[in-house]
C-alpha cells in the first residue's frame, strides 16, 4: 500500500486540536494550534544538526499541506 507523506487528524477530545501526521521518516505528529511535534519513532543517533533542518523545512510543508486541504473544503 502506497501512503499519502501528510495525513490530517482531528480528535473529540481535543476539540481545539488540528493535527498533521507525516507518514514518511522521521515519522512525526504535529499540533498544529501550537507546533508541538511528538516524534513516533526513536531518532538516536541521527545527525542532529541536519534533522533539525528537515524538520524545518517538513513542518513548513506540513503547515502549506494543512493550507492546501483547507483551500479544498471552502470551495
């Protein structure tokens, strides 16, 4: 099975919650009413320095992702 590299979540419990789950390593959920980013796999030993930038640079694709899906809900 093929996965989508962005999927949104949403949780009654969390009413005020809007999250992006990105299916592709380094697997990760963020909340995106706050950027809190909750790793779903352990990243020990990865180059710190160059995951700091992927994750800048995913987390702003999940943010235009997030945007995009949005944009198709309003037409």
């Amino acid at each position: 099975m093929q996965l989508p590299k962005f999927v949104l979540a949403d949780n009654s419990d969390f009413p005020e919650d809007i999250f992006v789950i990105h299916l592709d390593f380094p697997r990760f959920i963020i909340n995106l009413k706050d950027d809190e980013v909750e790793f779903l796999e352990d990243l020990e030993g990865e180059d710190e320095t160059e995951l700091e930038s992927e994750m800048e640079h995913l987390i702003t694709l999940a943010g235009e992702f997030y945007d995009k899906e949005m944009e198709g809900y309003d037409e």
